[in-house]
C-alpha cells in the first residue's frame, strides 16, 4: 500500500429551493441546526477514515516491531516491543488510545524515529500544502484560460489546440510527466532543479524555482481538467436562453462572457475543483517521491515502509482535513455562485 | 414621438450545417407600422422565431445565411457593425423570449438583469440606474418593485418573472419589441395580463410590437394587424379585425379553427392534419396544398403574395377568385 | 448558437495574454542557472538512500543509517573498506589480555566535536548507554567496562569472542558525546567523527561541516551536505543534472544513461550483502540434505544475476565475497550447475515424482523477476517452487516465526565480522534458524574461529566451517548484489566498502567542475 486511502466527502446533495420570498421564522435556528449537523458529519467522516485507515493497515499482517527491534531482532525482543507499543492490545483498543491522544493534541511518537509526529507534521505540512496550492492555481488559472480560448474559438485552431491538449493532459500519469519535465528541463537544459524543494518563507525566488517543475507534474492534469470542464460547460451556456436574452438587451464581449457565461459554467467547474483537491492531496505522494521533495507524501511512504503507525495515521487525518476543508470551501463557492442552492 | 415603420423586404433566413441547407425564412415581406401591434402566426416551423432573430441580428453568422433587408426607420437592421448592432440592441430593438425561466439568468438579481441594459446603454452610475429600473419594474406592473428588484428569478412567480423579463427588454425604450411567444409558458388569467401589459405598453410609449405566436386569439386581443406564415413564407396579413372575420388564407382559417376557445375547453380541438413540410422537400406551388381541403390544379404551380387591398395581401390561388369567399365557422374573434 | 468571435475576442485576447503571462513567469523563475544548493568548491553534496531512523547511533534500528552517522561519530576501531580487516580508530591499539579480556589504548588528547573530552571514561559511558538502547544486542557478551586510566578502557567478555574487535567498528565502537542524555540528542549529535552536524531536517537533508575537534587527517571538504533521496531515479536525475556529487543504491536500469552522460564514475561494487534462500531445516522435504543439495545444484547462479541484477553481481557459494579476508578459494569449485547430479539426488531422496516446495519473498519487481527465474530453475529437477509474495515484514515474521513456509527468499546484510554472519546464520539457537537444527561440528567450529585474533587461523577455521556448511547445505546462496553507485568525475578518493554501507566523509571534489 502505497497511498492513503481515498477520503472523498461528496458534497451533500443539494436543492435548489423554490420560492425563497416565503421564509420560515425559525430560519436562524434551522441554519443553527444545520451547521451543527454538519459538523457532526464532518467528525464522523474523520473518525471513519482514520479508523478505516487504521484497519486496513493492520490488515496487513506486518509488524512495526520488526522494523524497529532492527537487525539483530530476537523474538523475545519482538514481543517486548509489542508490549511495549501496546500492539498486542485488541485493534479496537488501539485505535481508542491513539484517538484519545489526538483529542488532547498528541499525536505520539514516530515508532521508527521517536520523533514527535506533531513535529514531523509541522515540517512537511507546509511543504505539501505549498505544492498542492500552487498547482491548484496553475489548473485554475490556466485551465480556466484555456477553457475559455477552447470554447470561444471553437472549432478553429487554436480551440483544436485547447481541446487536444487537454485531452493529453488528462491522459498522462503525473509521476511520467514528472520523469519527462526533469529530464527535459533539468538534465538536458538545466534550467531548474531536478530534486528537492525550497520553502517559500526561504525566498520567493528560490521558492518558484523548486516548485515549477513538480507544480507542473501535479497541476497538468488539473489544468486539462479545468479547461476540458470549462469548455464543455461553456459551449453549453452559450446555448442558453439567457445568452441570447442578454444579448437580445445589447450585452456583449467581456460582460457577456464574464458575467452570464462564466459565472453559469462556474458550478460544474466548482465541482472539479472540489474533486481536484482531492487527487492533487492524492498526486502528491507521487510526485514529491519523483522530486524527492521533503513532504507529507514521502512521510507517508517511509511510513507504510516502516509501519509506522502514529505517522501514518497522523497523515491519514491530515489529508482526510484538507479534503474536507476543501470540500467545505467548495459547498461555499456553490452557495455563493448560485443562488438557488439553500441550506436544506 | 414620430414613430419610425419597421419594413420587412424579401426577408430569407438560411441555416447551413454539414448535412445541407435549410430556409427557414423564404420572401417574407411585411411591416409594422409606428405604435402599432402585429402578430406574426404560424405553426413551429413557420419561420417566426427566425424572422424575430433576424431583425436582432442574433443569428450566427458562421451558420446562418441573411438574404433581403429589413429597416427600421432609418437603420438598416441587417447590415450592421458587430459593435453597432450591440449597441442597438436593448435600445432601438427589444426582444423577449417564451420562458423567463430560461431566458433570466438564474444566477443574477432581477436588478442586475434590468440594470445592465440601462448601464451598457445610458452609461448611467449604479445608483441612478438602480432608481430607473425600479421605474422601469413599476412600469411593466411588478408589485413592490423595490423589494423585487433584489430578488433572483427562481425566487418570483412566473407572471412576475415574465413582467422581469420585459422590464430588461424596455429599459431603455426600444421603438420596436419582437416578443417571441411570451405568454405560452403562463397559465391563462396570467396570459391576458401580459398581453394587457404589452398593448399598454404599444399605446402609452408608442412602440412598436412584433408579437410571435401560434394563438390566433392573442392576436385577436390585442393586435392590430396580423401577419400570418407558413413553412417559411408570408401567406396572409391584414388588419386583425378584417383577416380574423374574414380569413382569405385556407391556412389562416385552419389556424382559427385549430385555437382553443375559451368556451371550449374538453371538446376536440380542431387540429390541422397533416405537418408544416420540411423545407428541403417543400412541394412545388403552394407549400399548403397537401393539407389544404380545398386544393385544386391551380394551386401546383408558382404562388404570389397578391395585394387585395391597401393594406391586405394573402398568397392563395383562390383569393382572387371572386367566387371563392372563404368562410370559416367561428370567425371574429374580438 | 455559438458566441461569434467578435464579441468575445477581447476577453480570449486576454485569456491567451494571461497563458503567455504564465510561461513567462516559468521562464522568469528559471533566471538563475539552476545551481544546485550545494555544489560549491568548498561543499560536497551526496544523496544518502534513506531516511536516517534516528542520528542517535545507539537507538535507530535501521541498517542503513551508516552512511548519515560515519561523517559524525567517529568508532574506536576502523576497517580497511576493502577487506573489513580492524585498523586502529579512536583507540590507537588494542589486544585480548585473556580470552574474555579486550584492552584498548586510546589516543592522547581526543576531544568531541563540541570541545569536551573523550577519554576512558567517556568511552565506558557511552558503551554502558549502548547497553540499555535500542541495539543493546550487539553487546550482549560484554560483561563490563573499566577505565583504569584515561586513555585505557578494558572490556570484559561473558564467553571468548574476538569479533567484539569488529563489532567496535560499528555502531557500538561510535562513541556518543556527553550531551546523549539530552532527550533532543537525536537532532543535536555530537561525536568526534570528521564532520560536526549545522543542521537536519528530517527527511530533507543533513547539512554538515568539518569538525575542527576531528583526531585524524581534517576531510578534503570545508562543507558537507546530505540529501535524503529515497527514490533511485530521483537520486539518478539529482546525479544528472549536477545537483549532487555522489549516490549509491541505484537502479541498475539507470547505468546506461548514467555513463554515457559522460561526467560520471559509475561502478558496482559488491559487498557483504548477498542473495539467499532460506532453509527450514526441520520441514520436509528440506530435512534431506540431498533435496538441499539438489536445489543448488539446480541453481544457475550466473543466469539469475543477468536476469535480476543486470549482471552487477558476484556468484555467491559462501557467506563471503571473494575480496574479503575470510574468503576462501576453495569454494568457488562448490555447487556447480548440474541438472543431473540434482535429478539423481532428487530420486535418491525419493522425490522423482516432484515435491512442492513453498517460500515466501518481497513484493519488489527485481524479487518478481528473480522468482520467476529460479522457478523455472527447480523446475527442471522436478521442484515446483511456490512463491508468496508479501510485504518484507509480513513475510519475515511468516517463516521466521511462525514457521509458516518451507523456505524465505531474502538477503543477508552481513556483519564487519564474519563470525556475526556465521553465527547469526547457521547456529543452532539463531533467530535466522528456525527449525533449530544443528549443523553437525559446526558451532564448535565457529567459536574456535572467534578465539584468536590472528587472521590467518580465524580464515582457517572458517574455511573449515565452510566445508561442513557446504556439505550439509543449510541454505542456498546466490550471489552478492553490486551498489550501483555513481559520482561525478570531479570526485576522488572513493572507495566502496565491503560493508556496503559507503563512506563519503574523505571524498575530495576538485574546484574546477
């Protein structure tokens, strides 16, 4: 096992509530309600993946205490390290003392570092964070570019161009894609790094020079998305009547195209962004072991390497947080992009 | 205010695809006098909503061919800059649409949807623009148009959605509104209020209306001539009164008898056998013939619009003929 | 309808600006010739293959942590890279005073890199520490330690075992600093090795400079930096486009394109770390020393190192290679591949029919590959090889413990003294022996080999023990595995050790490259 396992919190279904003149009185206490029943999934999804996490880890009949009692491991060893780790304790046991220990801020102890696995989070964390950021903004900024040259100039080259290039986008695995950019742009020209990573509290220079290349690797495939979602969502808004009513009152260029195109073709490409999220948490793991970038996706893979529990139920969560975060970000960007989506 | 006509000359609207061409407006000549109200009747597929788009110039140039002319006044509706014919739209010309459910932006206020017409052709600031189109709100009848204003589509009924999309259309007074179908999609008692609405509009500000429909007893209501179209071409027009009692068209006649009437409801509606014919395999002669019951040798070969008076024209064989006095059961509407 | 080009094209002009905008900024941030952080004159860069389990050398169980913790600790004993034989380190000379008596003589005057002084008693600290850590296994046999003065330490023995020597030479001989009983001693370490650490962020890099406290030669280099790269393609690109000076644990795939870029040594050198087939000796049909002779008889060994490893391998037919002290000749003339010889001992054994034998192995391509190889080996003397593929703690913990298979298919990583390896693999009561057979003379053979400390007996006696292991072939070896290792030909002074495990704190990098 070489990923975490996929947290994915699927926006919870949404209805376009009709007739919003009428209000209910308790609107405020229903809202409240509403939130605290949200929070309450939002927890639960938590305890559920990294309990599944957990599980599925020890599934795997592996065994930390191997990995840790090193070379020259006896048996008798082994078993003192289990009891030592309280890894003959029943699983749900396990599970239990590490819950409660996050409950109080303590995330334990690296079993094959004894490093404090807060400590190692808060180094890797903002690597990764960093690197999912800018290739979100990559898929943002240039797929919505490219979605829109793709949907305006279609049918002629350059939307050929657009359409192509995402298809390819999308097609190609980012770990290849990674492998050709250093070769490429690190070997044969050596114009950027091949390996590592600078933080951005280091230098924005040094930063963006470390980052291009792995944001490239993970963000292609989110700038293809976009542009591919963008386009298809455009050409189908183009269609709409409101297009040609807003037309019909002499609204053109950039007003048309911003106000009434974008903005409608804006929720499904909301929802790829959500998912997006999603895959480039996922993708990092890929591609920070192709950079031999310090973050949370190496973290993870030594970890499953080594069985270390606490690291890889830490990151579990981490990851599981960032999603649903997102996810929640995304739910936002729908209310305020379309207003016919209420709190239900 | 001098009204302007807006005329309608050899009019021919012609879609390209991969698999050939389709004319979907052929010759269509007619016009609507300053201040007046006309209705354009046919069934779908007679080139009503092509003639309407045509006059907006909302056709897509890269698909769509635009043959003959059309003026309205002094400007030449169909050869126009991209730039000058967005700014007459909204202005000179208004258009409205059958479904306000779907032709307002779900996403956009009311507001926003009737103040962008007002900014992008008075140049007007936020505030004073807000103050007009709350007018223009009062004006097309939205109760508590203040409050409305903030309002988003899903969130009015679809009477009030349709008076929304008419304050958007006639925010900046346009001297001509082609309302394409605008009370199909509204139940009955709603359908009056807006044509009520629409004539208001005709006789206080003097615009001019272009109403498409396929209901003969809207037109009956509130139009003041009739332009009626079959498969692409202009067959009959007249005065509402006179080519309702009298309909010199077999198809005008079968259309009147084909309407709904409000005393009716539950009997069979008498509907016209037979489908508008495909353009591309429209028969020689009169495009009617197959469906007309009174069909004879004559009508096989070519037809003419043939003026019957000043302001009557039909294109029908027999309309000619003096000893043919069409008459349809039910006639007279008003 | 479409939106016709018109109407649109300020905004796709701007959407195709901002497109542009974007890979002029990518061009813009590669302003700066890529440099790699550490390539200047006066600092070497290497990448270390893994995630050092902890820089305490007394606490991380890992086997791979040497190469990180060489440059800082310096080990009372040293060994010549070439053939493990002991040389003196922090201790300038040592001798058995009795059997179960180690005195070593340290030199005058040694300092920790933080100042303070490494004498006796320093060194009894820290090897009495090493007791009650993580590897206290390593000296289970010591009895205690004295320090009569300061600069002699005097190690007394449970039972008589020179390899002690040796074991000094590892992680037990690095002697911790004063500070060890800091609880944050695992991120500030201080040794006396030739490099002090500056600073370390886990599994990032180690940034380290000289130790101006160093007893021996000062390193070449002022600076030294160490690069945690655990992907070996990612360490090959790192090689390739400059970043760093020197990498080992490479794919054997990458050699090509290593060599022919022309501004790289590549070389494969062979340690102690070989191939093998594990036996339990007490199931059948592994019980019958003809069916363990057959199967090396069957094996191919030259085939299986073309098929897996690229041919960067030596055959293996003892538990050395052929450059250590130990090795012996002898051997080379045992086991050769003889599919007859192993039909005919196959039908002796009353196997003529064929026999199931079943193992366990990682999951790993190069493992899949090798498996496939040898199945297809046995096969031909009637063995149907089967082969679970598992996670490498799963499966150790199947057939070491459990006794769940006939046979493992893993590695052994060897010790700096061959009698750790011997004993760890062939005594009766070893952990690596899980049927707990014993090997007829062998053991008393193996503790006359740790008795002396003259080189030419121990050899001797080990050449004997490999005549009994031949002969009862307790497992199969197959060959030692090549360190694809590669360093950019402005890189002196390397040499591989037998060990495996490199040391790059003496690399010196010329200026000009």
């Amino acid at each position: 096992m070489s990923t975490a396992p996929p947290v994915t919190a699927a926006p919870v279904p949404l209805q376009p509530q009709r007739d919003g003149a009428a209000r209910p009185p308790g609107r405020r206490a229903a809202a409240a309600r509403t939130l605290a029943l949200r929070a309450g999934a939002f927890l639960a999804t938590l305890v559920l993946a990294t309990f599944v996490a957990f599980w599925l880890i020890k599934l795997v009949p592996g065994d930390p205490a191997t990995a840790i009692a090193g070379e020259n491991a006896t048996p008798e060893r082994l078993a003192e390290i289990r009891a030592q780790l309280g890894l003959d304790k029943p699983l749900l046991a396990q599970y239990g003392s590490w819950a409660a220990g996050v409950v109080h801020g303590d995330f334990g102890t690296s079993l094959y570092s004894g490093q404090s696995v807060a400590g190692l989070l808060a180094q890797r964390l903002p690597v990764t964070l960093s690197l999912v950021f800018c290739s979100l903004l990559l898929a943002v900024v240039v797929g919505v570019a490219a979605g829109i040259v793709g949907a305006v100039r279609n049918k002629r080259p350059e939307g050929r161009v657009v359409t192509g290039a995402a298809t390819l986008g999308i097609a190609v695995p980012n770990f290849w894609l990674g492998l050709v950019l250093v070769t490429v742009f690190a070997i044969w020209n050596p114009w950027f790094p091949a390996t590592g990573f600078s933080r951005a509290g280091d230098g924005a220079g040094e930063f963006l020079r470390f980052a291009v290349l792995p944001t490239l690797a993970l963000g292609a495939a989110g700038v293809a998305e976009v542009a591919r979602q963008l386009r298809g969502a455009l050409l189908e808004v183009f269609t709409a009547d409101y297009i040609r009513m807003a037309r019909a009152k002499g609204i053109s260029g950039t007003a048309l195209l911003v106000r009434h195109a974008l903005r409608n073709a804006g929720v499904p490409v909301v929802t790829v962004l959500g998912l997006l999220i999603n895959r480039l948490v996922g993708g990092t793991v890929v591609v920070e072991v192709v950079f031999a970038i310090p973050g949370m996706g190496t973290l993870v893979v030594d970890a499953v390497k080594q069985r270390d529990y606490p690291v890889i139920q830490a990151v579990v969560l981490v990851m599981a947080v960032i999603v649903l975060v997102a996810n929640a970000i995304v739910e936002i960007l729908y209310r305020r992009i379309d207003p016919r989506i209420r709190l239900s | 205010m001098a009204g302007d006509d807006l005329v309608v000359d050899h009019l021919s609207v012609v879609f390209r695809s991969r698999t050939g061409t389709h004319a979907a407006v052929r010759d269509a000549s007619f016009r609507v006098g300053a201040g007046r109200m006309v209705g354009l009747v046919g069934e779908s597929g007679s080139g009503k909503t092509a003639t309407g788009l045509a006059l907006l110039g909302l056709h897509d140039p890269a698909t769509t061919t635009i043959g003959g002319g059309a003026r309205f006044g002094d400007t030449d509706l169909l050869h126009l800059s991209p730039a000058a014919a967005d700014r007459l739209r909204g202005s000179l010309v208004g258009m409205i649409f059958q479904d306000p459910m779907t032709a307002l932006n779900p996403l956009l206020t009311i507001g926003t949807q009737v103040t962008e017409t007002i900014r992008v052709h008075e140049g007007l600031d936020r505030r004073s623009a807000r103050d007009k189109a709350i007018d223009v709100l009062a004006r097309v009848g939205m109760p508590d148009p203040a409050g409305r204003y903030r309002r988003y589509p899903h969130e009015l009924s679809g009477g009030l959605r349709q008076r929304a999309m008419i304050a958007a259309a006639i925010a900046c007074r346009p001297r001509l509104l082609v309302a394409d179908e605008p009370t199909t999609a509204l139940d009955l008692t709603i359908q009056a209020q807006i044509l009520r609405l629409l004539r208001t509009l005709c006789d206080d500000e003097g615009m001019s209306v272009l109403l498409i429909t396929h209901d003969l007893g809207a037109v009956g209501a509130v139009c003041d001539d009739v332009v009626t179209m079959y498969a692409g071409e202009v067959v009959e027009i007249g005065p509402t009164a006179r080519v309702l009692d009298r309909p010199s068209h077999p198809y005008t006649s079968r259309l009147m008898a084909a309407r709904p009437r409000v005393d009716g409801w539950g009997e069979q509606l008498d509907v016209i056998p037979g489908r508008v014919p495909s353009p591309s395999a429209s028969p020689e002669g009169c495009l009617f013939r197959p469906r007309c019951r009174e069909a004879r040798e004559e009508c096989a070969g070519p037809q003419e619009l043939v003026a019957l008076g000043p302001d009557r024209s039909v294109r029908c064989v027999r309309a000619s003929d003096p000893r043919d006095s069409v008459v349809v059961a039910g006639a007279g509407v008003r | 309808m479409t939106l016709y080009r018109t109407t649109a094209s300020a905004v796709v002009r701007r959407a195709l600006l901002g497109l542009l905008g974007v890979a002029l900024l990518v061009t813009a941030a590669c302003g700066a010739p890529a440099q790699g952080g550490g390539t200047t004159a006066t600092t070497l860069t290497v990448a270390v293959s893994n995630n050092p389990s902890s820089l305490d050398p007394q606490a991380g169980p890992s086997g791979t942590d040497h190469v990180s913790l060489y440059p800082i600790y310096a080990t009372l004993v040293e060994f010549d890279p070439k053939t493990l034989v002991a040389t003196p380190g922090l201790a300038e000379s040592w001798s058995f005073t009795d059997p179960t008596t180690l005195r070593l003589k340290l030199r005058p005057g040694l300092k920790f890199s933080d100042g303070s002084p490494l004498d006796a008693n320093a060194v009894k600290a820290s090897l009495e520490r090493y007791q009650t850590q993580t590897n206290k296994a390593d000296l289970s046999n010591v009895a205690g330690v004295e320090a009569p003065d300061p600069t002699t330490v005097v190690i007394k023995e449970k039972t008589p075992d020179t390899s002690l020597v040796l074991v000094l030479a590892d992680r037990a001989g690095m002697i911790v600093g004063p500070t060890a009983a800091n609880a944050d001693f695992a991120q500030k370490p201080v040794g006396a090795g030739p490099y002090t650490l500056v600073s370390y962020s886990p599994g990032d890099r180690l940034v380290l400079k000289r130790n101006p406290n160093y007893y021996g030669t000062p390193p070449p280099m002022e600076n030294l930096e160490m690069r945690i790269i655990t992907d070996p393609k990612a360490a090959a690109n790192a090689l390739l486009s400059g970043q760093i000076d020197f990498a080992d644990a490479l794919d054997a795939n990458d050699i090509p394109q290593l060599r022919n870029s022309g501004k790289l040594t590549v070389e494969s050198p062979v340690g102690l770390y070989f191939d093998m087939i594990y036996f339990n000796l007490a199931q059948k049909p592994l019980d019958d020393v003809r069916v363990r002779q057959a199967i090396n008889l069957a094996l191919d060994r030259d085939d299986i190192i073309q098929g897996t490893v690229n041919g960067q391998g030596e055959p293996a037919r003892q538990p050395l290679p052929t450059s250590h002290w130990a090795y012996d000749k002898a051997n080379d003339s045992v086991w050769p591949h003889d599919v007859a010889k192993a039909k005919q001992l196959m039908a002796e054994a009353g196997y003529a029919g064929g026999v199931t034998l079943t193992t366990v192995a990682t999951a790993s391509p190069l493992e899949i590959r090798r498996n496939e190889i040898i199945r297809s080996q046995l096969a031909e003397i009637g063995i149907d090889y089967k082969v679970q593929s598992m996670d490498t703690n799963q499966g150790v913990s199947l057939y070491f413990e459990k006794q769940g298979t006939n046979a493992a298919q893993y590695g052994w990583s060897g010790r700096p003294d061959p009698g750790q390896t011997y004993n760890r693999l062939f005594a009766q009561n070893s952990y690596q022996n899980p049927g707990k057979v014993a090997i007829p003379g062998l053991d008393q053979v193996l503790a006359q080999a740790v008795a002396t400390e003259d080189t030419a007996q121990r050899a001797a006696a080990y050449a004997q023990a490999d005549k009994l292991i031949a002969d009862f072939a307790p497992y199969a070896p197959l060959y030692f595995r090549g360190d694809v290792t590669a360093y950019s030909t402005a890189v002196t002074g390397y040499t591989a050790s037998l060990l495996g495990k490199p040391k790059v704190a003496f690399l010196n990098k010329s200026s000009g490259a």
